[in-house]
C-alpha cells in the first residue's frame, strides 16, 4: 500500500459513516408518526421528542417536545340512601319523588352497568324519623342522600350530615333559611329557593288587584321564611297585610284561625300548608268568600281526601309552585318518566331526577366516591363547561377529560356557591271545578 492510500485511509472510513448515518436518519423521517416515539439528547440545544409531539421552546434555546396524555378514567360507583315521605304529611306525592329516581338509576346503569344503586327510606315527614334513617346511612356503605322532602325535616339533620361529611341532595326544600352557608358545602338542592317563589306570589295576588291580604302558614321552616317574604313583598309594594297567623304544624282544627281570617276583612287569602290545608279550607266555609291563594306545598299534598270528596271547594283558587315540566329543562322527561311508571305525579319530579344526575356526574368528574372528595365538583358539574342535557353525553365528556355544564330536567342549574339553583322556573295556575290546577303561564325568576 503506498503512502497515499494510507494517508487517505481514515478519511475514507469518516465519510462512510457519515453516509450510513444519514441513510438511517432518511429512513426513520419517511413520515412515520411513529417516529416521533424516539427521544435524542445532546447539550446546548438539547432536543426531546416524545408521542403527541407538541414542542416548545425555552430561552436557552432548549426544544422539548411532550404529550399532554390524559389521566385514566374509570367509572365510579355510587350508592346513596332516601330520605323520602313514604308516611306521614307528604305521603301522598312519596311516588313523584321516589319513581323519577328509579328512572334515573336505570338510564345511568344502562350507560354503565352497576354504577349507581339506592336504597329507598322513610323520612315519615317526621325529624325522628328522618334521623334514624340518617344514622343507618351514616353507618353504612353509602355514599350520599336523596332528600328530604320537606325543609324542617332537612333542617333537623343537617348538624349530623354535615359533622360527617355525608353529601344529601334534595329536590323539593324551598325554604328560604336553607339559602344560608351554614348549610355549605355537604347540603345542595336543585328546588329554587323560596327567596324567588315568595315575592313571585305575592306579586301575583298584588297583579290580580287586591291591596288588603292576610297570610295563613305553617310555623316551621317553609312556612316562616315564606311568610316573611310575602309581608315584605306586600308592604314594599303598598298592599297592607291586615291578618298574618302562624298555626302549628300538627294542627288538625282551624276554627279560630278562620274566624281570624273572616274578621280582618282581607280581599285576599295567602296559605302556606301541607296537607292540612285541607281542613283550614273546609274550617273557612261560611266564614271568608274572598280570593285564595296556594303554594307548592298545599299543590302538592291537598286533593280529594283531605277536603271530604269535594274538590269543587278549590274552584278559582291560584297559586304558583316550582314547575313540573319547565321550558327551560330537558325536552322529553315528562314523557320519559310516564313511559316507565305511567300515572306518577310530577311535582318535584325532575329536581329530584336532577339531584341524582348531579351526584353521580360530581362522583365521576372526581373520581372518587368519597363524599369529602366529590363534594368538590357539585357546584362545576352545573355549569361552566361543555353543555350535556343526559347523563350518557356527560359521562362521554368526562371520560375524555372535559369540563361539563349539566343542564336538567328541573331547567338550567347553574349552582351558585350556596349548592342551589340561580334561578326559578315556576308555574302560575288556577284551579277549576275538579280540582285540577291548570298551568296559566310559566315565569322564569328572579
């Protein structure tokens, strides 16, 4: 070999590497996206690439390349316990707050087998009672509450609730006091607040030409707060409340509040009852003839039995109640909830249908179904994210890592940070020689 050739020798060896590298970079830059599975380092400049390939670039000049992988998904099983009238005062609409959540379980559980399960108890519409179903809730393997169903029943266990971190959910309080942020954050309810039905009625009565009213409600939490808020709606508006008479709860005679009632000369008559509402109409025959006026806890709870058979007493009487079927709800629920359990009643039906909905969507958006953890996502899952009206389309969104903004059959939640709706959808209706109340108009509050 002579000594040109062995001069050349390692030169020749450089560039022939140098081919070889460049014919493997050519190969694995064909556009396989796969390639971008491969991570290089060096220094100076250093360059990392890795799967999604989405790059930045530092002020060193540093280039990095970096997936934004989404956090596993699982779906989370919950089960809650009721807290519902199956006896005492509100028994009798027990079926439109019960069956709307046995509807709810089986459109969730169709989406993903086994995921929600409830047991059903007694609330009697008696705080001890209620309590002792909280305590076997509370000891138990449960993982929030549906109910209850009346304000001064929810009030009574709140305490005990809340010092366990229990979730309870109910669709019907509309007690004006429940508002409050003592109640926060374990205690929520898709029923509006009785701070938008108060002045609403009373801005009826007042819109239907009457200026002299008295007020008749039951002494406990529904009735108080709402009785307040009509006295003050009143006087604001220059009506004069000439009678305002509270009554306890487990009265069964009103003889003496009739007698008040006929002695104030009042044009209009507001009544903030339950079922016993029955009786006080029936105490007042003879005595008043002026106008009357109800709420959803007399619509609810006063029918046939509790005026002996004649219904035709309720003939002209008005009133306003949170809507059944509202406009602004979930198009189809009424029809949905008839179709599994024909006949059932509707009142509260969809807030309660919404009370499970919110859980279970919160339980998800967690992933977790501790109710000290996903108590967290109870008011986001109501609004501020993509809109979903179904549980499926929801539960779709979360799994793919999206925000969501639950809109229900009771209307649009769109929880504030007291854990209750914004807004009120209402009905405003007049009874007719059947007792039926007939839906005048629907008015959105405030």
């Amino acid at each position: 070999m002579n000594d040109n050739l062995k001069r050349w020798l390692p030169w020749i060896a450089v560039a022939a590497v140098a081919i070889i590298v460049v014919i493997i970079i050519a190969v694995n830059s064909g556009g396989d996206d796969e390639a971008a599975d491969t991570t290089t380092t060096t220094t100076e400049g250093e360059t990392t690439t890795t799967s999604e390939g989405e790059t930045t670039t530092t002020s060193e000049g540093e280039t990095t390349t970096t997936s934004e992988a989404l956090p596993e998904f699982n779906a989370i099983p919950v089960k809650f316990g009721t807290l519902l009238p199956q006896t005492g005062g509100l028994a009798s609409i027990i079926e439109a707050l019960e069956n709307p959540i046995r509807m709810g379980v089986d459109e969730i559980n169709a989406v993903s087998d086994g995921l929600v399960t409830v047991e059903y108890g007694d609330s009697g519409t008696d705080p001890n009672v209620a309590s002792a179903n909280v305590d076997r809730y509370l000891g138990g393997d449960f993982n929030g509450i549906l109910g209850a169903a009346a304000s001064g029943v929810s009030t009574s266990v709140l305490d005990k609730v809340q010092g366990s971190q229990m979730l309870m959910c109910s669709g019907s309080n509309t007690a004006a006091s429940l508002s409050s942020s003592d109640f926060n954050p374990f205690y929520n309810r898709t029923a509006p607040s009785d701070e938008l039905q108060g002045p609403l009625l009373a801005n009826v009565v007042i819109e239907d030409g009457f200026q002299t009213v008295a007020i008749a409600y039951r002494n406990d939490e529904y009735g108080v707060g709402f009785a307040n808020l009509l006295e003050s709606t009143f006087t604001s508006a220059g009506a004069e409340v000439v009678a305002n008479i509270g009554y306890a709860p487990d009265a069964t005679s009103f003889t003496d509040v009739a007698d008040t009632i006929a002695a104030s000369g009042a044009e209009a008559l507001v009544m903030i009852t339950f079922s016993e509402g029955g009786q006080l109409v029936l105490d007042l025959q003879g005595k008043y003839d002026g106008a009357v006026y109800v709420a959803d806890g007399f619509k609810d709870s006063v029918g046939a039995d509790q005026l002996g058979g004649n219904v035709a007493l309720l003939e002209g009487f008005r009133g306003t109640a949170p809507s059944a079927s509202p406009a602004n709800g979930t198009p189809g629920f009424a029809d949905r909830l008839e179709a599994a359990f024909p006949g059932t009643p509707t009142i509260f039906s969809a807030h309660f249908y919404d009370c499970l909905m919110v859980q279970v969507l919160a339980a998800q958006a967690a992933q977790s179904a501790d109710p000290a953890v996903y108590v967290d996502q109870i008011i986001p899952v109501t609004g501020g994210g993509e809109k979903c009206t179904d549980f499926g389309s929801c539960f779709t969104l979360l799994s793919e890592g999206k925000d969501i903004d639950y809109d229900g059959a009771s209307g649009p939640l769109d929880f504030g940070e007291n854990g209750e709706p914004a807004i009120g959808t209402y009905d405003v209706y007049t009874y007719d020689a059947e007792g039926v109340a007939n839906t005048d108009t629907q008015i959105v509050a405030p």
